[in-house]
C-alpha cells in the first residue's frame, strides 16, 4: 500500500495538481482585487453591488426574509472571477505562447543528423582529395 501511494505522489498529475493549488492561492489577492474594482464601478452604475434583497420575502409573519437574490449575488460574483481571471490571466497566456510559437516557426529548421554526416563525409572527401 506504501508503495502504491509512493508511485502516486511521484506522479506528475499529483504534482502539477499540488503546484496548480499553491499557484491558484497565489493568484487570489490579484483576482480578489480585479474582481473588488469590478464590483465598484457596477456598484457606481446601478447603485449597489450587492443583489441580496432582490426578490426577498416573507413567509407568514416569521420575521425573517428569504433572500433568493443571495444566489444571483454569488452567480455574478462568480463570473466576475471568472472574467478577470480570463482576460487578465488566460488571454495574456495565451498570447505569449502564441508570440513564442511564431518565434520558434521563423527559426531556420536545424540540419538533420544525415544532413550533417552528408557534410562531414563532403568536407573529409574534399581535404582528402
């Protein structure tokens, strides 16, 4: 059982997966941030940020309001992490892998390991000669 739980952690998914979460918590002051700058200029728009009291109820005379807007409240906020992390993690990614890419395709091809013995045997059969 030891051994199997060795292979496991020696596994790359088991890392990369342990350096995606420590990256992600790194990551979180950054999304946090966008994500408050976000919600300040909605809540400049339209008045509050916050759409917990939207729809809100009473059932019978209980006192308590049920909030269904809390959900609608977490839906945006969700997208709105999703929208900072894409545009401001994703696409800049995605860019710089494409801009290194192109780099990589304009580099002349570098000679085989026959074209280059061709050459040794033209070069050795010239000073011979």
């Amino acid at each position: 059982m030891i051994k199997g739980f060795k292979e496991f952690i020696a596994q790359g998914n088991a890392l990369e997966l342990a350096v995606a979460v420590i990256i992600g918590g790194a990551f979180k002051p950054i999304v946090d941030s966008i994500t408050k700058v976000i919600l300040d200029i909605v809540g400049q728009i339209i008045g509050s940020p916050n759409f917990d009291s939207v729809l809100q109820f009473k059932i019978k005379e209980s006192g308590q309001y049920i909030q269904p807007g809390t959900i609608l409240t977490s839906v945006i906020n969700f997208l709105l992490v999703a929208i900072a992390v894409y545009f401001c993690i994703v696409v800049p990614m995605n860019k710089l892998k494409e801009m290194q890419k192109k780099e990589e395709a304009e580099k002349p091809a570098e000679p085989t390991d026959v074209e280059l013995l061709g050459e040794i045997r033209d070069l050795l059969a010239a000073r011979n000669h």
